[in-house]
C-alpha cells in the first residue's frame, strides 16, 4: 500500500501524543459524566446499562473482528485501502440485518429481565458501527484521530445521556444516549478516513477473511474476559456491584492513557514496517513497554492508600465499598499496559492464531477462577481472579515475543524507574493522608496532587529516558525533527 495515509511514514511519537490528549479528554468528559449519572440512577440502574452494554458487545465481535482484518490488510503494501473500508460496510450491513432479531431471541431466552432484550439490540448495531471504523482508521498514518473519534462520541453521549436521564428517562436516558453518540460519530470518521469505500473483490475478501477467522473468534473471547467480572456480578450478586464496579473502572481508567495511545497504532506500524525491506519495528515496540505503564504505576500505589477516599468523594457514599474493587482493577491495568504492547506484536506479525488461543486460555481461567473465588470471597473474588488472569496473559505474550522475534526484553529500565518513584510517591502519600485526614473533598484532591507532583519529579529526576522523551515529544510537536516516542 502507498498512499498518504500509510501507517510506516508516520510520525508515531506525535500520534501517540495526540492520541493521549484524546484520551485525557475523553477521561475529563466521561468522568465527569458519569459522577452526575452514577448519582442521578443510583447503583441498581447504573449497573444494568453496563449490563446491557456488556451484552452487547458480544455481538458487537463479529463486525469489530472483521474489522481487525481488514485493519491487518490495510497496512500491507498492495492492499487496496478502499476495498478494506467496502469490506466493512459490508460486515456492518449483515449485522443490522441477521444480527438484531438473532440478538432479541438469544436475550430474551438467557434473561428473565424485560428490559435486557430489547436494550441490547438497540445497543449493537451503532455501537458495531463506530467501534469498527475507529479500528480502521487506527491503522492510518493519523491514527491518533481514533482517540479524538472517541472524544466527539464520549461528549455527545455524555451530553445526551445527562439530558435523557434528568428529562426521567432513566435507563433507556442512558441507552438512548449511547446510541446518539455513535451514530454522531460515524460521519466524522468515515471523513478522517479519507478514503473512498469500494466494492471489495472476492480476493481482498478471501484475504480479510484469512485473518479474520482468528481475530473474529478472539474478539468473543477478549469480549468475555473484558466484561467477565460485570457479568458475573450482575448474574451472580447483584446489579449494584455492578455498579461499584464499573464506577472503580472508570476512577481507574487514567492508567491506560499512555498505552493505549500508542498500542492503538503499534499493530499496525508494525504490520507495516515488517512488509517492508529493512523496516525497524523494535524500537517502538521498546518505547511501548517503556512509557506504557508511566500513568498505570502511580494509580496502582495511589490506590492502595486513597481508594476509598476517591471513590466516595466523586460518587458519593452509596459507591461505598468500591474502594476494594479499584485496587485490584488498578493492578489488573498495571498488568495491561505491559502486555497490550506484545500482543499487538503478535497481530503485526500476522499471528491471530497465537493471540486467541491465549485469549481462549485467559477466558477459561477467569471463568473457572472466579466462580471459586466468588464462593470463597464474594464480587472481591471475581476481581482477583481477574488480576490473576491478566497475570497469565502477561507471562504467554511475553513468551511468545521473545520466541518469534529477536526482542528478548521483558522489563526496560525506565519501567524501573516508575517503579520507584512510585514506591516514594506511596509513601509521601500514605504520611499526608495519615497527617491531614481526608475529611472532604479539598483534602483528597490535595493528597492526590501531591502525589502526582511527587511521583513526577522524582521520576524525571532519576530517570535520563524520560527527560529525553518529553524533550523529543515537544521537539516533534514543535515541528523541529522526528522522534518522540
């Protein structure tokens, strides 16, 4: 593939430093938003969106897999850029039309909840849509824009969610409200695309379908390890510990900024530059393992002193409890951000086959794992299981890259280095809060700063990568040179 838009001529440290701003943003737009929904619905209805939405998204797969491949496809040299767009309008299609009656009958016969069958439908289709053209536009040379993709759809979901609600349409508020976000959305992509869809020919379809045979399989598995624990809850506690759940999963979010930002685009870069002769992906998956985890450090040892605290000051003191979910999603995120960057190495490399079957295998133990766990210690059990999952999931992906590549890595030295500066933030935190108390809102906000500011010098003081990072990073942006990340 050459053209304007191919992922191998990118400016990768400047993508991946938009695409942190974008999700910045989305943090600042979605928490807000959902402390004033989290308040306004309360734990029982708040928690049922999400099980709703965690239903959906299993038949979100087999479009957003499609989607991988046709991602995989459109970074290769020779492929044609606009029969991967056409290939997923045509996966986008089948699913509105097989897929909303088949989703109504398999709700309606698996939940005695009225709601749940008709919601999840809804849900789907635009959700499929939007989902599956920021993972196309993830493998352009502006991929950064499907963070700020996100943004536009975090705040018109958000606003109308808010809207819905305090105009007393409670759940199907929230419900409507994702659906105007997506469907707002997809224009705007289709034009940071720039590229026009094309009747896909039966070999780019063959070609798609030959990796996605993997990737679609592993996104009904990746989909139930990631809304396994809300599942669960709902099925086997309550739908108000799925509610303490999701508002720790979203007080946890800020951990996966940095990684996120640039695995977005890492499959793809590496796709790229492995087709081409010569072509150096290493040191970007290095940086990868490298600054992943600079904001996942600080919000696992924070968590363990201020958790509680964080909690109820943002949500108020029916989340009470929440605080013990949001250490363990906190190490479950730490996890995250070492592995995601190794199995986009392995989606690069055109591997989906290694990727799923250790999804498979994280899927079985996290199932297995916490049914025991929840026997023995209740919805906390079903979030340790989850940390112990990813545990696995790090260890497989690690293994597997050091045996297909040269890239013998598993822990760089600036990973060390946020180690521990935030082993010294923890303890200047744990002296504040035991100093001040934490009676209200300033305080924690204050401690929480505190942190931040200590965390971060102490990090930029011991560490020459990062200084260095940063200087590259504003360097780029600036316009000076290329580097960054």
């Amino acid at each position: 593939m050459s053209d304007e838009g191919d992922i191998a001529d990118a400016a990768f440290g400047v993508q991946a430093g938009f695409g942190f701003a974008g999700k910045a943003a989305t943090a600042v737009v979605g928490f807000v938003g959902s402390v004033v929904l989290a308040r306004a619905l309360g734990p029982t209805d708040y928690g049922l969106f999400y099980v709703a939405l965690s239903a959906a998204a299993f038949f979100v797969n087999p479009v957003t897999g499609w989607a991988t491949a046709c991602k995989k496809r459109l970074t290769e040299p020779g492929f044609a850029v606009g029969e991967a767009v056409g290939s997923l309008a045509v996966a986008v299609a089948a699913l509105a039309v097989v897929g909303v009656p088949v989703g109504y009958v398999v709700v309606d016969a698996v939940t005695a909840n009225p709601v749940l069958p008709l919601a999840v439908p809804v849900l789907f289709v635009p959700l499929a849509a939007y989902r599956a053209s920021t993972t196309l536009l993830s493998g352009r040379a502006n991929f950064a824009l499907a963070d700020w993709a996100l943004v536009v759809e975090t705040a018109v979901t958000t606003i109308a969610q808010v809207m819905f609600v305090l105009l007393g349409f409670g759940l199907w508020g929230m419900i409507g409200g994702a659906v105007t976000g997506a469907l707002v959305v997809l224009p705007v992509v289709y034009r940071w695309l720039g590229v026009r869809a094309r009747l896909p020919s039966r070999e780019s379809l063959r070609s798609v379908a030959a990796f996605s045979k993997w990737s679609i399989p592993r996104g009904f598995v990746g989909t139930g390890l990631s809304q396994m624990d809300v599942l669960l809850l709902g099925w086997l506690a309550a739908a108000s510990a799925a509610g303490n759940y999701q508002v720790a999963l979203k007080a946890s979010m800020p951990a996966t900024f940095v990684s996120s930002a640039i695995t977005a685009g890492l499959m793809g870069r590496v796709s790229a530059l492995a087709g081409r002769s010569g072509g150096d992906w290493t040191p970007d998956f290095r940086n990868a393992l490298s600054t992943g985890s600079v904001l996942a450090v600080p919000v696992f040892v924070g968590s363990l002193v201020l958790a509680e605290s964080v909690v109820v000051t943002a949500f108020g003191g029916a989340y009470a409890g929440a605080g013990a979910f949001l250490v363990g999603l906190a190490a479950y995120r730490l996890l995250e951000t070492q592995t995601a960057p190794r199995g986009a190495v392995l989606g690069g490399l055109d591997r989906p086959d290694l990727g799923f079957w250790v999804s498979a295998a994280e899927l079985a133990i996290n199932v297995a794992l916490g049914l025991a766990l929840w026997y023995a210690y209740g919805p906390l059990g079903i979030v340790a299981a989850t940390v112990v999952t990813q545990a696995f999931a790090y260890a497989a992906n690690t293994l597997l890259v050091r045996r297909l590549t040269d890239v013998q890595v598993v822990v760089t030295r600036p990973f060390l280095a946020q180690l521990g500066a935030g082993a010294v933030m923890g303890g200047v935190v744990f002296a504040a809060k035991s100093s001040v108390g934490l009676g209200g809102w300033p305080a924690v906000v204050g401690v929480v700063a505190l942190g931040a500011a200590v965390y971060f010098l102490v990090l930029f003081a011991v560490s020459a990568y990062h200084r260095e990072t940063v200087r590259g990073i504003y360097a780029d942006l600036a316009g000076s040179r290329d580097g960054g990340l």
